[in-house]
C-alpha cells in the first residue's frame, strides 16, 4: 500500500484569501451590529453627502430580486463556493487579496442574512443619492476592482 502525503491531498490553503476572507467577515458583522444598534432612531451625517442610514436589504446589490430571499441566499453561497475554490489556487500577492476581499465581503452578506430576522441584509452607508450599501459591498466591489486590474496587467490569476 502506497501512502500519499496530506499536502497532495489537501490543496494548500491560500493564507491570505482566507486571512483576508477572515478579516473582512468579522469588521463587516461589527459594523453591522453597531448600525443596528446606534441607527435605529435617525440617521447620522457625517461629512459632505456621506451618512449612516440604517435600510435592510432582502434581495442583493442595488435592492434587486428583493422577491426572492431564498433564491439569493442559495445563489450567494454557490457562489463563495466557487470563489473559495478559485482562492485556494490564487497566485501569491494581489491576486490573493482580491479573492479574499470577494469571499469575505460574499461571507460577510451571507452570514448576516442567515443570522438576521428576517433574512435581510444590514446596509447603512450612503453617499447621496446612490443606493445605500456596507462594508461587505464594498470589500467585493474592491476584490473585483483589484482582479479586473490584475487580468488587465497581464498577471495570471491561478496558480497552475
């Protein structure tokens, strides 16, 4: 019988995306747990058009499929599935944090629609008129910024 070492196994962990992924669940669930707290009554300005308002969220970016919660939770998981996968083979650097920040930010929303009741998503951010969103919007809308970049720079995203 031929023994086969655990690394051939288990595909090595990325440390960074799953550091990053890490990072960005807790900070977003704190910042969605003092909103809840501290915006219930009125909204607070900051500076300029930037101000905490507190708005759930039961569809995904922008209010759409707001008819379908189940739909988009399963939708949401499938997807940080993939992105998990994909993570685990990210090449070292950049394109390690930008799969972090899209598992992370995909965990973060998904984690607070199963945790909250009803199944909404906590949003509490708004700069003017655009639609109010959080920090877990903004950590994917990052990662996909920072692959865009990568792709279009010529760097291999996946380690072959």
């Amino acid at each position: 019988m031929r023994l086969v070492s655990r690394q051939r196994l288990i595909p090595h962990l990325n440390t960074v995306v799953i550091t990053t992924a890490v990072v960005v669940t807790f900070v977003d669930a704190i910042s969605k747990l003092v909103a809840r707290h501290f915006l219930t009554q009125h909204a607070v300005q900051i500076v300029g058009p930037i101000r905490f308002r507190l708005q759930y969220n039961s569809g995904i970016s922008f209010s759409l499929n707001q008819s379908g919660p189940l739909v988009t939770t399963v939708v949401t998981l499938l997807i940080a599935v993939i992105v998990l996968v994909l993570g685990v083979r990210a090449q070292p650097g950049t394109p390690a944090a930008g799969f972090g920040l899209l598992l992370g930010g995909g965990l973060a929303n998904l984690v607070d629609r199963l945790a909250a009741a009803p199944h909404d998503v906590t949003d509490f951010i708004a700069l003017g008129p655009f639609p109010i969103f959080n920090l877990a919007d903004v950590a994917i809308t990052a990662g996909f910024i920072v692959l865009l970049v990568s792709v279009l720079k010529g760097e291999r995203l996946l380690k072959r």
